[in-house]
C-alpha cells in the first residue's frame, strides 16, 4: 500500500495536487515504519481503537432504537445489539 501512494503520488508530479499526495505518502510512509517498529505499541493502540469503535456503534444502534422504537417490527434486536456492542467494549 505504501508503494501504491509512492508510485501515485510520483506518477502525477507537476499536476495540480501533487505536494499533498506525495506528502501523504511520505506521510503513511513514515506510520508504516512506527507501526512496524513498535508492534506491542500497534496492538495496543488498536485494540482500544476497535473497543471506541465498539461502544460507538453500541450507542448509535441504541439511539436509533430509541428513535425508531414504533416503527421497528423486531423492537429487541437492534438495541440488544447495541448493548452486546457496548458489552464486549
């Protein structure tokens, strides 16, 4: 994937957009190597990244529950959805 924004960004040099393209790939480029070189520090970023993704999404299906408690046809499944979501966070 690096490569690929490396090759993009190089392959439209002098078109308009080029410095912010090859700085993102400069960019994902550098992250890429910290991620590599710190693989504990990785795991355990993502790990509480995937457990705020979980509750979020808990909360939103709890919300959307709530506001379509009449016309939903299954009224359980979506808030207990987001509860088991919010659960395994």
């Amino acid at each position: 994937m690096v490569r690929f924004a490396l090759i993009v960004a190089l392959s439209v040099s002098g078109a308009p957009g080029f410095g912010s393209l090859l700085l993102e790939a400069l960019i994902r480029t550098g992250v890429g190597m910290l991620a590599f070189a710190g693989a504990g520090f990785t795991a355990l970023a993502l790990r509480d990244i995937f457990a705020a993704w979980a509750v979020l999404s808990g909360l939103t299906a709890i919300a959307v529950a709530v506001a379509l408690r009449r016309d939903l046809t299954r009224r359980m499944a979506l808030p207990l959805a987001g509860a088991v979501s919010v659960l395994f966070a």
